[in-house]
C-alpha cells in the first residue's frame, strides 16, 4: 500500500536550514484529510519522515489541504497516479508567507526525494523562481503562479510548466445562468485580489450583464468586494448581512472560505455559487459551481512526466475548447435553465462565436470591476 507522508514545516525549520546551532527540524505531521476529500485508504499507514517521496505538493502558508477546491483537486490526482505507479507522495505548507519560508519546503521535499513538485497557489511566484533555479533536476507543475523576480520579470525555465485557466468563461457562465434562472439581487464575494479570482468574478459580472440584456431586464443588481484572507472572520458576518438585505445568491470565491458563506446562507436562507470544484456536496445552498479541471491536468501532467514526455518552459492557458473550465451541471440546482442552454451557451464559448470568449473581462484587459463595460444591470463595487 502506498504510504502518505504530510508536514508543515515549523518556523523554527527556517533557523534550521539557515545553520542556527542548537535548533532542530521541528517539522510535525499533519492530516486533515476527511473521507469527502481522500480515501481512508490513503490514511491507514503514515510514512516516517525519513523515507523517502517521489511527489510533493506545496500550498500556500495558512492554506488547507482539504479546502474542498484547487488543494484537493491536485491531492486526489497526485494520490491517484503515485497508487497506480507505485509511488509515495507528501505535501508541504510552509508556515509563514515569505519566500524564505516557500524555499525551506520546497528544501525539505527535495530533501524527502522529491522529483516532481506540484505547486497549488499563486502566491508562489516569486518563491518558484527560485525553487526552479536552485532544483534544475527536479520538475515543477504550477497551477497559476508564473514565476518572475521581485520586480516583476517573468522567467520559466524548462523544468517548470505553468497552467493557468480562463477561469473567467466559468463566471460568465455561471453569471449568465443564475440570471437566466430568474435571481435578480446577487453578489460575488471573493478572497484576495489574485489573478485566477479576479477572472472568475469579472465573469460573473459580464455574464450576469449579457443575460439581463437578453432578457430586457434592467432591475439586476449585483454587489462585488475583495475581502482578503480566506478563512478571515468577517466573511460569514458580510455574507449574513447581504442576505439580510436582500441579496438571493452570492458566488463566493474564497477557497476554504467558502465553507463560511455556506454557513451563512443556511442560517439565513440564502444560495451560493461554489467554484473550483463541484461543491453541491458541502452545502444543499449550493446551486451550482464554476470549475477548473485541476485534477485532470495535474493526473495528465503526472503521467507526461512519468513517460518522459513532460512538456515544461512555458504558460499553458487552458480553457473551454480544452475542456478545462464549465459549470457543475449535473448537480446544477437550476430549475429555469436547462441543460440544453447550458451546452449551447458551452459551446459558443468553446468556439469562440462571435469572439464571446474574447470579449469576456479578465485580470488583463480590467485592472478593476468599474472598468468593465455592463448594458443593463446595477454593479455595486464595495472597495
């Protein structure tokens, strides 16, 4: 049975690689994993820290594993292709949020043997470079993080491939269904201003838009805000009150934090928009989630790499036409769109018709909501 190593790495280890005589790795073990997220299976036995890995994944300093989203996706695939080949696998999270500490976990899977590095957040991208640079040997799959300098230079060397998504055709989509459905008062509440939330919120916006134009409507209205942290307190409190007054769905991107809002819309009978992954399963308030297909891409990346055919050097942009963003719609909760709107509205995107993929708002052609051209509905921009 393949064997399941887990750390997060102390502050002290920092101390430790840095040579500070008397400390020692205080690296402890970690399992958050649920029965929801990764087999029992994969619990049963835990690898001492000594033996050796061949697969590492490394999230982000206060992340979770088991955030039900990208950390789970590119867990269950790296779990998935280590059982089918034999291999052992760990993650790592480093326990502050600086580029000496990103390093000081990487150190330690290369350490564990390490050979393949999966890193899940786009908070990395300083710290990849330098992992990149100082492990030549070793290949780096990034979800969203390009690696650049500290002032900004993009450099991808060839051991690492970096993906990105068009997240922003997953809100439009789900934007464009949920007004489609007949909900007029929505929100997005999301994390930190990063990239790949940024696109799923600005398509949120131009799809609610270009339903409400094709319907004639002119009383949608939609608030938006940025409220960083995801597990932050304030988020249940500010999603309650904007169900409160009035608001019918919110589309939460937040990661583990949208464990909060969930919250919130049951104790206030409210409706969610998951994303990343199916999240039906985390809340009946759930109607319906935007998707990455993380797990696809990590699972194929894993096998390319395993037969010598990793492809790495460059940004891979990944969207519809490769089946790699959509919504949730077999457990869509949707009673007034259907299935054949969905797969035609899909498809359009898919094939660009009419340039509908290219004129949908992202992260590089609005530096801000305000900026997106809207026809028919009212956009509250909480800054």
């Amino acid at each position: 049975m393949k064997k399941v190593i887990s750390f997060v790495l102390a502050a002290a280890l920092l101390l430790t690689l840095a040579g500070c005589a008397g400390k020692t790795n205080e690296t402890e073990k970690k399992s958050t994993l649920d029965a929801n997220s990764v087999s029992k299976e994969n619990q049963e036995t835990t690898a001492s820290q000594d033996e050796e890995i061949q697969v590492a994944l490394l999230i982000c300093a206060g992340g979770d594993l088991d955030d039900r989203g990208f950390n789970t996706d590119a867990w269950k695939a790296i779990n998935r292709y280590c059982d089918e080949n034999g291999l052992k696998c760990g993650y790592y999270m480093p326990s502050e949020s600086t580029v000496e500490m990103d390093l000081a976990a990487c150190d330690a899977a290369v350490k564990a043997g390490a050979k393949f590095i999966v890193v899940c957040s786009g908070m990395f991208q300083v710290s990849l470079l330098e992992m990149s640079k100082a492990y030549p040997d070793v290949k780096f799959l990034s979800i969203e993080a390009t690696p650049q300098s500290t002032d900004g230079q993009i450099e991808i060397l060839d051991n690492v491939k970096v993906i990105n998504f068009s997240a922003e055709q997953s809100g439009y989509m789900a934007g464009y269904a949920c007004v489609k459905n007949g909900y007029k008062n929505l929100g997005v509440l999301c994390a930190t201003a990063l990239p790949g939330i940024i696109q799923y919120g600005y398509g949120f916006i131009a799809g609610c838009d270009a339903a409400a134009t094709e319907m004639g409507a002119d009383d949608v209205t939609l608030k938006y805000m940025y409220l960083p942290g995801a597990l932050s307190p304030d988020r249940q409190t500010t999603a309650a009150a904007w169900y409160q007054a009035g608001t019918e769905v919110i589309f939460t991107v937040a990661g583990p934090g949208n464990l909060s809002v969930f919250a919130a819309a049951e104790q206030n009978n409210g409706l969610c928009v998951g994303c990343d992954s199916d999240q039906s399963v985390e809340s009946d308030t759930v109607i319906l989630s935007a998707l990455k297909d993380l797990d696809s891409v990590c699972y194929n990346t894993l096998v390319d790499w395993g037969n010598g055919a990793f492809a790495g050097g460059e940004v891979f942009l990944l969207g519809a036409a490769d089946h790699a963003t959509g919504l949730a719609d077999a457990s869509s909760k949707l009673t007034n769109f259907s299935q054949s709107e969905y797969d035609a509205l899909f498809q359009k995107i898919a094939e660009n018709v009419d340039g509908i993929a290219d004129s949908i708002p992202n992260d590089r052609t609005c530096e801000s909501p305000e900026q997106i051209t809207i026809q028919s509905i009212t956009l509250d921009y909480v800054n």
